[in-house]
C-alpha cells in the first residue's frame, strides 16, 4: 500500500505524501514513520527491535561507566578523608547501588516520552 493511499484510506493525521519530483514526499513524524514502515516490511521491524536492544545495552554500559567514574572519586575523596577501607567499601557500594538505580530510572522516563 502506497502512503497517499494509507492516508486516503484511513484518513491518517500527522502524515502527509505529495507526488512530483521535486516538491514529492512522504512526510510524518518519526514514531508514525517507524510504525508505517514496520507494518509494510517485519524485516524493518525486526531490524528496529535489535538495533533498540543494542541500544539498551550500551545505554547500559555508559552507565556502569558513569558510575564507575564517580566511585573512582568519591573512593578519593574517603581516602582523603582517613576513612577505613571496610567503611568505604560499604559506603561506595551503597552510593553505586542508588546511583544506578537512578540512571536506569532516568533511561525508563526517556522511553516514555
């Protein structure tokens, strides 16, 4: 099914096709554009499905990475400090459990707007 005929025949909005060969186009915002293709190709949408897990693990590595990174400096700053290796450990680990609850946290409120 052609776009323009999508669109006549459900009376799409947010979509809109034009012919011709230098003003024609098929025009949408992106999340329509990617359900329109995905209802027209499943290989399209398989290829969305994995590249969105690809994506999800690798959000998944920054994060470790980000957290990482603030322990490396915090585990500096309790040293600084004279705090007991057994209390640091503790207190890191603590910091590096709410810290990645909360970016994981953050990358679900993306997903959802």
């Amino acid at each position: 099914m052609s776009p323009q005929k999508w669109i006549a025949e459900t009376n799409a909005v947010g979509m809109t096709s034009k012919s011709g060969r230098y003003g024609g186009g098929t025009y949408t915002h992106s999340d329509i554009a990617f359900k329109f293709a995905s209802w027209i190709s499943a290989e399209f949408e398989l290829y969305l499905v994995r590249e969105f897990k690809r994506m999800k693990e690798e959000e998944q590595k920054i994060n470790e990475l980000i957290c990482l990174s603030n322990m490396e400096n915090l585990n500096a700053v309790f040293i600084n400090e004279k705090m007991l290796q057994k209390d640091r450990l503790l207190k890191l680990n603590q910091i590096a459990i709410q810290q990645m609850s909360i970016l994981q946290d953050i990358g679900k409120r993306k997903l959802l707007k």
